[in-house]
C-alpha cells in the first residue's frame, strides 16, 4: 500500500513536469540587504552574475569609495572625468530626471546630505549658514555628460542614492533575462522589482510596509515590474532636541521633507525610473505629486498619508488594504 502510495505521488509529481528550481541569493550592497530570487535551470549561474554585477555597480557608485568613479568626480580635480560606460549612464539619466521632475530629484545634493551626515551616517543638525553654503554648491545644471564623460562646475558633487538601487534592478533583471530565467523576485533594500509571475501562475504579493509602524497596511499584486518606496520613515534620525529627520532632502530648502506625505510608491515597468520618481515625488507633496502624475502617466503610484492610501487608477486595482486602512482612488 505505502509503496503504491509512492508510486502514485512520483506519477503526480512528474505528471505535472518537473518543478522549477528555486535559487535565492542573499547579500549586503549599496549599504543594505539585498534577496533575489530566481526559478530556471540557469538560475545559479544567473544569481552570481547579479551579485557580481550589483558588486561592480557599487564600486563605481560609491561615495565613500575613494577609488569609485563618483568619488573621483567628488574630489573636484579636473572638472571633466573619463567614467565608466555605466556611471555615464546613470548620471545622464539622473540629470534627465531632474529636469522632468523640475529639480526635486537632484543628484548634486552631496554637499548638503554631506552636512546632515547622511552619507557617513555621522548625523548632526546642521547650521542655516552651514546648509545655505551647502546648497550653493548644488545645481544638476552644473554637471552634463558628454559620451563616456562627465562634466561638473568647481565644488560640484554627487549622490546617487536615489536612482542606484533602481539602476542596479534593471541591471540584475537583464542578467537573469539572458539567462533564461521567467520567474524572479529582488528585493533591493526595499526596492522590488519582478520578473514575469510567480512559478505557479499567481501574482507576486508585495507588503507595503506602514510607514507610521511595524508590519504592513496592504498587499499589492505585481507581475513584470518595479515597486518602489520611499520615505522618511525607513532612514532618519532623532537630534538631541527630540525631533526627526528623515534621509530625503527638498533641494529647494536644504532641509528634510516634511509634508502630508508618509511614503510614496511607485509601481512601474522600469526599476530606476520608478526608483527616481518615488524619491521626487516625495519631495513634490502630494498636490504636485498628482499633478506630476496626471502630466506624465506612464507609472502608477500609491501615497500613504495620515488619512489613508491615495492610490491612481492601475495601482487602486492591484492594491488589498489589510486592517482596516481606507484607500482612495485618485481621479485620472
Ligand atoms: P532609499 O535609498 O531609502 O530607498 P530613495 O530612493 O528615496 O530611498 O533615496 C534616498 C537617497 O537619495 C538619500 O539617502 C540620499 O542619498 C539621496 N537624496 C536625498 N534627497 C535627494 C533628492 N532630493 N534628490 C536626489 N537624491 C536625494
Ligand atoms: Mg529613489
């Protein structure tokens, strides 16, 4: 009996064609903790070359990293730097971004996140004559890129925090592509982004995470792209008077952002662009975030507030609010 038991499990098992193999790769990057997961025969061999890729981006991105091609461009020697093929990209792109979102994305915020400590994690409050002449070094038009070149005016340095996480994604998702993988999950530091369905055919279930506590307040279905969160919530610090201040700066003060907004996620195809814009919008507020929306369409996006969820069209859909949160949908 235990052995026709047997036999008609393998039959089951094998009837149904063999279950994809699962790998998962697990390692600290871009200071934080990254999980990729991939299904497929290659996907092994398909996960090195994510991590070693993710790696390299690092060592190029860096800004600690005095041998990094952003750190060369820091130390302000020469005003034109030969950088990377990569690093040309992604600054080009960030500048691209910064003239869409009318500077609320700025990748030449380094002199002022520099004085808050935010790139050492040696957090202080800075002075206001300290951040005005922080912020007279910063200007994405002061950097250009010109082929495999980069550009900046005098003083002039530059923070990719906000678009590497998402550049590296795409990158990693091209790797597992070319290896054959159809199913993954990466989760980069809170950045996730998916390739294709989950092995059964189901939706990959993603948390978003509440931003006033632990746990999450819904679950949002994704298949083939890229969810990305930001907000003050994840990296801040408490000064000795008692008050917070979160990671995400207003290039138009100098200061943390504070607004209506909680978090902003941005849920689209490409994993820097949704990385580039969940950090601007956060900066626009929730008024500019949905105008900037309504011009721009192309992604969709979720903004957590005091009152509740705020949530476009595509997003609304994918959305299952858990403990009662109310969620509103933004008209188009
Ligand atoms: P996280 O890194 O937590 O996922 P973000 O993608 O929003 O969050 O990036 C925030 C990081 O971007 C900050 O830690 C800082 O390095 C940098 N940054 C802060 N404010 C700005 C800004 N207005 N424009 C561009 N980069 C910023
Ligand atoms: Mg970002």
């Amino acid at each position: 009996m235990r052995l026709l038991i047997f036999a008609l499990v393998s039959v089951i098992l094998t009837g149904c064609g063999k279950a994809p193999e699962k790998q998962t790769s697990q390692f600290y990057a871009m200071n934080t903790f990254m999980s990729v997961t991939a299904y497929g025969e290659n996907a092994e061999a398909a996960l090195k070359g994510v991590k070693a890729e993710i790696q390299a981006l690092e060592s190029l991105f860096s800004v600690t990293d005095p041998e990094s091609d952003i750190a060369k461009i820091n130390r302000g020697d020469s005003g034109i730097y030969a950088v990377h093929p990569k690093t040309a990209e992604v600054v080009a792109f960030s500048l691209d971004m910064a003239k869409k979102t009318g500077g609320a994305l700025d990748p030449t915020m380094y002199p002022v996140l520099s004085q808050w400590g935010f790139t050492t994690g040696q957090n202080r409050v800075p002075a206001a004559d300290e951040i005005q002449r922080a912020l007279s070094l910063t200007g994405y038009d002061r950097v250009s890129v010109k082929g495999e070149s980069v550009c900046a005016e005098k003083g002039v340095m530059i923070d990719l925090g906000a678009v590497a996480k998402g550049f590296a994604g795409d990158e990693a998702i091209r790797i597992l592509k070319s290896n054959g993988v159809t199913s993954a999950l990466l989760d980069l530091g809170g950045n996730i982004q998916t390739i294709g369905n989950k092995p059964d055919g189901s939706d990959w279930k993603i948390g978003l995470r509440n931003p006033k506590g632990d746990g999450v307040i819904g679950i949002i279905a994704a298949s083939d792209c890229a969810v990305v969160t930001s907000g003050n919530y994840e990296r801040y610090f408490v000064s000795d008077q008692g008050d917070a201040y979160g990671h995400i700066i207003d290039p138009a003060s100098g200061y943390p952002v504070q607004s209506d907004v909680l978090s902003v996620t941005v849920i689209g195809e490409s994993g820097k662009v949704c990385d580039a814009l969940s950090t601007a919008l956060f900066v626009m507020g929730m008024e500019k975030a949905v105008d900037f929306y309504r011009e721009n369409g192309e992604i969709d996006m979720l903004i957590t507030t005091d009152d509740g969820v705020y949530a476009t069209s595509g997003a609304y859909e994918a959305f299952t609010p858990e403990g009662g949160v109310p969620v509103f949908r933004i008209p188009e």
